[in-house]
C-alpha cells in the first residue's frame, strides 16, 4: 500500500503533469495565433502526452488502492513573447519537472517502495527525452539567428515541427 506521504507526493505530481499540459496547451493557442501552425501543431500534440502523464498517475494510485485527490490547477502563463521565448520556458518547465520527478525516485526508494520506484523509472527515461528534445528545438532556433531569426528561418522551423515525430 502507499505511504500517506507518497500518496500526497503522487497527488501532486498528478496535478504538476496537468499543469503542463496546461502550459504546453496555452503557448499552443498563442502559436496558433500567431500564424505559426506548425509550432502549434507540435504543442497541441504534447499538451496531449502531458494529459496521458497525469492520467498514468491517477491509475497507478487507484491500481494501488490510494485515494486521488483532483485539485484546482494554476493558471498557466499565456503570451510568452517570442518562439525563443516560448521554448525557453517550456524547457525549463521540463527541467522543474525533472527536478519533482527524481524527488519521488528517492521517496521512494528511501521508503523501500520498490514499486513506486519501478512505475517512476518510466518518467525518469521520459523526463530525459522530453529535455534533450527542448534542448535540441533551442538550438536549431539559436541557429536560426535566437530573437533576430529571419522570418524564413521561422517558417523553416514552423514546417519542421508540423511533423516532429512524437513519442510516447
Ligand atoms: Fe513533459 O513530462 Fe510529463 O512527465
């Protein structure tokens, strides 16, 4: 069975993962906004992927017979600005939730909950992924020239993304 304290870290990290979503779904809105379809495309899709992270959290604490507890979500920011902006904050997003993630690992192994442990190595991997693709889009719009890139260099990435192959 969970630990009360690991129910209440499960919990949480349940709603930071609807939170993501949520930030990824607002800079979608505003790339969609401002003609950048691709982009948005890309956003929307892993507005999505962090939604199927929030509902892998709610199984896993009724499968071990917790208690979920659905609570009200922050508001995410909305216009960030500038694409560099935009992924800027969406990595660092990553990298925090990276940070909540390993949190749990070590809760759990100092509680010798060994299953918990074995469902969090799966956002582990996850987390590592999710940052090197953040990192990788930086680049490739720190190449393009940062905040003075070149409206063909926008479009270049926009077209991209439309078909970034997602993951899981
Ligand atoms: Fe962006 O990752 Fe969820 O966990």
């Amino acid at each position: 069975r969970l630990s009360p304290d690991m129910q209440t870290g499960l919990n949480k990290q349940m709603t930071q993962e609807a939170l993501a979503a949520q930030i990824y779904l607002s800079y979608a809105a505003w790339a969609s906004g401002e003609g950048y379809n691709g982009i948005a495309n890309f956003l929307f899709r892993h507005a999505n992927e962090e939604r199927n992270h929030m509902m892998k959290f709610l199984e896993y604490i009724l499968e071990r017979g917790g208690k979920v507890t659905i609570e009200a979500i922050p508001q995410p920011p909305g216009n960030p600005g500038s694409v560099q902006k935009c992924f800027e904050q969406v990595f660092q997003q990553e990298v925090d939730n990276t940070t909540a993630i390993y949190k749990l690992v070590k809760q759990s192994f100092d509680e010798g909950d060994w299953a918990t442990w074995h469902f969090m190595q799966w956002f582990v991997k996850e987390q590592t992924e999710e940052e090197t693709l953040a990192l990788n889009l930086l680049d490739k719009i720190k190449v393009a020239g940062g905040e003075k890139a070149t409206d063909e260099a926008l479009y270049n990435l926009n077209r991209d993304l439309e078909t970034e192959p997602d993951e899981a």
